[in-house]
C-alpha cells in the first residue's frame, strides 16, 4: 500500500472544502472536482442538474458500481472555511461532511490503480449536488435516473460515518406553513389576528396534541421560523418549515396526515394557513443478510471495524426506495457535523480508503446473488 494515499487524499480534501458549496451554489467545487478528474485522465462530465461525472473503466464483465459522495455542505457561502491542523486531527467547516467524502473518490481511483488495474467492471464515480436540506435529494436522483438498474451496487461515501453501514433510509416530509392575516397596529388594532401568533397556537399544537411514537422511532420538529414586520405591529404574515421523520413509512403517513388535518382546522375568518411541501425523502431499506449489506460488513470486520448498522437520511434513500442495492460507508471518524466546529481524525483514514476499496471489489461479485 502507498502510504502517502491517505494524506494524498486529506490534503485534497482541504482544497474541496476551500471552495464555498452551499445546496444550490455547487458550481465552483464541481468545476473544480470536474478539473480534477480530467487531470487523472478520465472521461468526465457535469450534467444538467451539476453532477459531476467520471468513468474509471473495467474489462467489461460485469455491471458497473455507481460510487457517489454529495459535494454540497449546510454553510453559506460566507462562512469562515478555516483549517486548523492537528497531529491528530482536521479541524473545518464541512471538511467531513463532506469533503472528505468526495476526495475519497480519488483515494478509489489512485488505490485501484496501483491494486487491481482494471476491476471486472466499470466504477462510476459522482460527485453529486442537492443531497443536504431543502436539496431534497435533487442530484442522487438524476444518478439513479441515469443508471437505474443497471449497476452492481450504489455505494454512498460520507466523510464520518466510518464503521456505520447504512442501509435503510429514513423517510422524511418537510413543509413549509404560512400564516396570513389582516395585521394592523399593535395598539390600534390589539384583538385583531396576529400571524406570528396563530402560528405560535398551531406549533404548540403539532408538538403537544400529537402523540410521537417511541418506536418506529419517530419525530417532529420546527427547525426554522420567520414573520413580522416589526415590534409594534401585529404581523400578517409569518411562516416556518416543519421537519417530520420516521423509521417506518405508514407511521410516518399517519403522522403527516395528522399535521395536515391540525393545520386546515386552524383557519378561520380572518386566517389563512397554508402547508407546502417543500422536502420528501422517500424511506426503504435492504435486510440486514442482502449480499450488499453483509459485503460491507465484511469489509468493515477484514480491517477489525465492529459493523453499527443504521437508518439514516443520505443519497442512498433514493435507490433503497426503489428496491435498488445501495449501502452507504464512511472514511473516517469525527463530530460536530454541520457546526462551525467540525473536525475528523486523520489516522483512520489508511482504514477506510481499503474498506471502500474492498466494498467496491466485492460488489462485482453481487449481482446474481
């Protein structure tokens, strides 16, 4: 093994994460992801919804295996991206979520090459938009779109998921809830529908009136609140954005269904509410004994990792909800994911670049089991 493979790829992950990749402003890094695969001499493309493509080709015995890491992070674009190095470990805005995930793929091309030189197939490696928040899974799903069957496996890489093997998608609804009134003068006006107000009644309402369940675990939650005009005024309008998360897809119908009828009885003379749907994360899983599932934790247990196996929200939803054979694995391990504080530990890295590697060389093997 090439030793300089792991800080090869830490080094290229802190270039990724220098370049701002706000959900729907991922133009610069993929442009820039796109460079690089054409400096490693591989076909490439960016299609239409800004994924960015590349084929590190087989002989031609087998179905490809599609390898995606999501290039988008939860920052905006003035978030201060520092680095701060550590003997031990990174410390940067969105340097595991998700930038070390997507320099991983060039960790798969430079390990392959000097390991294998060709695998039975080809490996088609995407570094894909719109997996984060309101991104709604926009990118995975022109992937799956464009390949649909006709693969070996999906494989998604996550930066700091390293022993974690998920496959089993957590199903998601988001909506967006306005409130409109008349307004008027806080004085003036006093009695008159607030929206901020109506809105307040209606969240303690979703969160107290309906019963959560523990298991399927289940949940609600109002991330995200705005309105108003100013302190004296009595606002006629106001909104916030509702996140609703379970483990089983009924329960979470349900739940939604119980959202919806709470929010239509709460207009009335004089006020509006409306609920959009602005985020739908479809749910579905592979069992725990799928060929796909064990060859990760075959993977994980060759280089002395115990397997966790997990429900979790990520890219791999998309083909899990359409019965398609998809894990996702990390690189390493860190915290404070979606915090300014974010960090990964440097040393596993070595592991997880050969538990990537190992995946995708078993997962030629998959497709007529």
């Amino acid at each position: 093994m090439n030793n300089r493979f792991p800080e090869k790829v830490l080094d290229l992950a802190i270039q990724i994460q220098q370049i701002p990749a706000p959900t729907f402003n991922e133009q610069s890094r993929a442009a820039f992801v796109h460079q690089r695969f054409q400096l490693e001499g591989l076909q490439t493309e960016i299609d239409e919804v800004g994924n960015v493509y590349a084929c590190l080709p087989g002989r031609g015995e087998a179905s490809p295996v599609v390898v995606v890491a999501h290039m988008d992070t939860v920052f905006p674009e003035t978030v201060d991206l520092t680095v701060t190095r550590y003997p031990d470990r990174i410390c940067a805005p969105g340097i595991g979520d998700n930038s070390l995930g997507v320099a991983g793929l060039f960790g798969l091309i430079w390990r392959t090459r000097q390991n294998h030189g060709e695998f039975p197939g080809d490996i088609w490696l995407v570094a894909d938009v719109c997996e984060e928040g309101l991104g709604d899974l926009h990118g995975m799903r022109a992937v799956v779109g464009r390949f649909m069957e006709n693969i070996s496996a999906y494989i998604i890489v996550e930066g700091m998921a390293l022993g974690q093997i998920y496959h089993r998608g957590l199903g998601i609804r988001r909506y967006r809830v306005q409130a409109q009134t008349p307004g008027g003068h806080s004085w003036t006006d006093y009695g008159s529908p607030s929206a901020i107000h109506e809105l307040a009644a209606l969240i303690h309402r979703l969160t107290t009136d309906i019963k959560i369940p523990a298991n399927p675990r289940t949940s609600i939650n109002v991330g995200v609140i705005s309105g108003g005009v100013s302190v004296n005024t009595i606002a006629n309008s106001a909104q916030f954005e509702l996140d609703i998360r379970s483990e089983q897809q009924k329960t979470l119908d349900d739940l939604v269904s119980q959202v919806l009828d709470i929010i239509k009885a709460a207009n009335r003379q004089n006020v509006t509410i409306t609920a959009e749907l602005i985020g739908s994360r479809p749910s579905g899983e592979l069992p725990r004994n799928h060929p796909l599932v064990q060859a990760a934790a075959d993977a994980l247990q060759n280089q002395g990792v115990t397997p966790q196996f997990h429900f979790s929200s990520t890219d791999a939803n998309i083909p899990l909800s359409l019965g398609l054979p998809a894990v996702g694995v990390g690189i390493t391990h860190g915290a404070g994911a979606h915090t300014p504080g974010e960090y990964i530990w440097t040393a596993p890295v070595a592991q997880g670049l050969e538990i990537l590697e190992d995946l995708v060389k078993q997962a030629f093997t998959l497709k007529n089991q």
